[in-house]
C-alpha cells in the first residue's frame, strides 16, 4: 500500500485541509508537522509564556480543525486561517485572565520581570523575557499583531486577513508597538547595534526576508 | 529605485528594516522626523527590530510533546469513524447490557406489555373472523307460518293441561266439532259464491284442499286433526288415573294448537269468534275477486293495444 502513498510533503496546506475534509488522517497529520512549533511559539508567547498552558491551546486548536474541517474556508490561506482562530483563542483566553485576575489578584510582583538588564551586552534571554513582560502589557490585538508579524513571520496582508482589518491598519499597529517598545526598552545600549553593523533582514511587504 | 513621494506613519516599518538613520535620503529622513523625536528613537526601534528576529527562542525548548499528536489523531479518527458502526455499538449495548441483573424490571414489564398487545391483537381478530370471509349462502329452515310448531295428535300440549275427565274430553270434542263445522260451513259458503276457485264441492270429511285456498283448508285439515285427537285421547281416558285427573279439575280450559290458531280461548269458544273469522277472510275473499277482476281488465285493454291489427286499422283511420 505504501507504494500507491502520494508525498504529503509536496502538497500546500490547502491541498491538504481538502484531503482533510476527505477523512484524510494522513493529511491531518501532516498539517500537524508543519505548524505545531509555529502554534506551540505563538501560543507561548501571546499567553505569558506559559508552555503548558501554550501547549493545550495548540492540542484544542488541532481538535476543533478534526471535529469540524469544513468549516475551513478554502478561498482563504491556511495559515491565515489557522493564525485568525489561534489569535480568537487568545483573545477568550484574556477575557478568561481577566476574570481571575480580579476575582483573585496575583501576588506575583510583575516588578521581578521588568528588572533593568545593565550592561553592555545584549543578553538574548533576558531580552526575550522582558519582551514578552512588555508585550503582555499591551493591547491584544497590538501585541498579536506584533507576534505574528516578527515572530510567525506572517505577511501584512495575511494578518490583515486574519484579523479582517485594512493592511494600514495592521501597518499603523506596528509602527505605535514598535514605538512604545522601543520606549520601554531603551536601556538597551544602541552603540551594540552599530558595533555589530549587522543589517537588518530586508523583510519585504509579503513576509519574506 | 524610484521612491515614493508621500508616506504613511505605517511605512516608517520598511525604513527601519532597510537602513540606518545616516542612510536615510533627505526626503526620507524628513518624513521619519515628522513622525518620530530623532535619531535616537529610530535607532532604538531598529535595535529592538534586529533584536526580537535574534531572539527566537530554541526550537527544542518549543516543542509539543507526542501524547499531543496522539491525542488530536484520535480526535480526529473518532470523528471519522462511520456512523452505522456506532449505531450497531448503541443496539450491542442494549442487547448485552454490561449490568445484567439490573434490567429484570424494565424486561418484566416490557414482556407483560407484549403479552397484554397479543392478547388484545388475538381477542379482536377472532371476534372479527365473519367479515374476513367471503359471504356464504346458507339455507335457513322456516317454520310455516300455519302449521302448529307441537305435534299433533296423541301427545298432549305441553303449554296447557291435558283434559283429564271423560266429561272434559266430551265437551272439547264437542265443541271441536261444532268449529271443524263452522269453518266447512264458511267455506263451502265462499266457494258457491265464487266459482271461479272451483266447482265441484267434496265432503268436508274427505276434502281435498284447493289451491285457490289453503289458508282456509289448512285450518279444516288441523281442525280435523284436533278432533281425531280429541277422540284418541277420549280412548285412552280410561287409563288416566282418576287422582290425578281431580287435581286438575279446577284448571284451566284446554287450549290445542289449533285452538290457536283460531283464536279460540274459553271466552269465545261458544263459535262467536270463528264467526267472526269467517266473516273477516269472507270480505277478505271479495277484495281478492274484486282485484282479480281489475286484473283482467287491465290484461284486456293491453292486449288491445298490443294488437297489431287494431293499431294498423287506426293508423289507416288516421
């Protein structure tokens, strides 16, 4: 039988959520290779870097697209799709936080996440930690926006798409999250920058660097 | 490249990928001022750019574990697994239901239910059975209308006590007599007046019941009858025991089938009431010949119009 087997590598994700609707198990799993790191690092990182928690929200996305795949909409990029439902969870799971945060407020001094990293160098982890303290500050939709934009690597006209706004709407969100980062991060020593004189990745408009 | 003229806030992001403050055109440099303080926060912006690509974290550390992939297969398996097969797991569960003992109750009842329904079921077709068949024709036995149902003859009638006595025999038989001649009297009255019905008389003893009349005959045949019983039963008094007889001395007269027939009761056995019956089947004799005659007129004025001589002779006429 596994001589007649077609490469499921070969095939878009498209292709593969058709042979999902079909009842194929073979395609279900492959689109489980390719985007559960993707979903995993999302997950992570818009719910407080939590990976369990990170974890669960990706095995409950997998399980709604197993228990209704035709409710994909094939006009549409899959990763779109995929990134506008996992960003909807998110969003429930803030109102959720919220909820339990003022019926039992968390002891948790955030203060510990925002300690000033010093020093010349730029230590990677740190920044990342407090990245992800900063964007947490934010509103949803900016830090989602955010995410998928840097760290899902998502083209504007794909988040647009996935969050059904204009692209300059997704453009404009950027350009203010940038900004109030760059203002809460400015600790960081710019002269490392330009010491590395590393060029920026020239990410074009679609996504690609 | 040809550059754009105007720009958007949201464009400053392609600057910031691309270069550095000290590479930025005049155009350009006076556009990204206008939006932001200076070189400072432009190249802090474009640090925390080139930091958040460096800072993707370590995919081994961002890595689902496999009882996830596990799980959401079977999610999916479970929800591609035909519907017949679960239909035929619900029937397995009910036919073999894993806690036996407890479904006695419901099985009692549901057993008693069947048996009540085919009970009913057969009650309702057995008493319905007639109409399902088809119709059969049966020939029913009718009693006539003037014959008595009680024999006749030495057997006495059971309704009403047998004359015990001599002198009870005597005066029945007498009194049978004068009817048996009171009815050959009617009738031989009626067939003088109506010659049509027959014209030679025979003696009421050995009459011959004609055709024309056989209620009337009928009733002279049980007449006679009654009396040849009357007279038997005179023969036989003798051996009727004389105690028993007295204890029905005080009963009531005896009435015979032809009694009747002929309305004869102790009240008008004195013959008033066969006079009248004689006279009643008398006016009902002359309503029959007055009929007859309307009859045959009637046949007479069709079989002249039937004629097919007196119709040419009048179509002649015509």
């Amino acid at each position: 039988m596994a001589f007649f087997r077609t490469d499921l590598n070969g095939l878009s994700d498209e292709r593969l959520m058709e042979l999902v609707v079909r009842g194929d198990e073979r395609a279900f799993g492959a689109l489980y290779d390719r985007y559960r790191r993707k979903l995993l690092t999302y997950f992570h990182r818009m719910l407080w870097q939590d990976r369990e928690r990170a974890q669960d929200f990706m095995q409950d996305l997998f399980a709604k697209i197993a228990q209704r795949p035709e409710s994909y909409d094939p006009a549409r990029p899959f990763s779109t799709w995929l990134y506008s439902v996992a960003n909807n969870m998110c969003k429930n799971e803030y109102r959720r936080e919220e909820v339990r945060r003022t019926a039992a407020p968390r002891l948790k001094a955030e203060t510990d996440h925002v300690q000033a990293i010093h020093g010349d160098g730029v230590d990677r982890a740190n920044f990342r930690e407090r990245l992800d303290v900063e964007l947490d500050k934010l509103d949803p939709d900016h830090k989602a926006t955010f995410v998928m934009r840097y760290h899902e690597d998502l083209a504007i006209k794909e988040i647009a798409v996935a969050f059904g706004c204009s692209e300059g709407t997704v453009k404009s969100r950027l350009f203010y999250t940038l900004k109030k980062l760059a203002a809460r991060l400015k600790e960081f020593d710019p002269k490392a920058l330009h010491q590395t004189q590393a060029p920026l990745s020239g990410r074009s408009d679609d996504g690609t660097t | 490249m040809e550059r754009r003229e105007h720009y958007d806030p949201e464009d400053i992001e392609q600057l910031l990928m691309e270069r550095s403050y000290d590479e930025l055109l005049e155009e350009e440099r006076a556009y990204v001022l206008r939006h932001l303080s200076g070189r400072e926060e432009y190249e802090a912006m474009r640090k925390l750019l080139d930091h958040v690509q460096r800072s993707e974290p370590e995919p081994d550390l961002l890595d689902a574990d496999p009882s996830v992939r596990a799980h959401v297969m079977q999610v999916f398996r479970d929800q591609r697994k035909p519907q017949w097969r679960v239909w035929l797991n619900s029937v397995g569960a009910l036919l073999m239901p894993e806690d036996a003992s407890a479904m006695w109750r419901p099985a009692l009842a549901l057993a008693g239910l069947a048996a009540v329904i085919t009970t009913g079921v057969w009650l309702f077709r057995s008493g319905d059975k007639a109409p399902d068949q088809l119709a059969d024709l049966q020939k029913v036995e009718q009693a006539e209308p003037n014959k008595p149902i009680a024999p006749i003859g030495n057997e006495p009638s059971v309704d009403a006590p047998a004359p015990t006595t001599k002198n009870e025999l005597a005066a029945q038989h007498e009194q049978l007599q004068n009817t048996v001649n009171d009815a050959q009297g009617t009738l031989l009255e009626e067939r003088r007046e109506s010659p049509a019905t027959g014209s030679a008389m025979e003696e009421v003893d050995d009459v011959v019941v004609a055709s024309a009349e056989p209620a009337a005959d009928e009733e002279v045949v049980y007449a006679r009858k009654d009396v040849a019983a009357s007279a038997d039963r005179m023969r036989n008094a003798d051996t009727v025991q004389f105690e028993d007889a007295v204890k029905f001395t005080q009963a009531a007269p005896t009435a015979t089938n032809s009694g009747y027939v002929n309305n004869w009761s102790l009240a008008n056995a004195d013959g008033t009431v066969a006079r009248q019956t004689a006279v009643a089947k008398e006016k009902k004799m002359e309503e029959r010949r007055a009929k007859a005659g309307s009859d045959r007129e009637r046949a007479s004025s069709r079989s002249l119009a039937e004629d097919p001589m007196a119709i040419a002779l009048l179509s002649a006429a015509w």
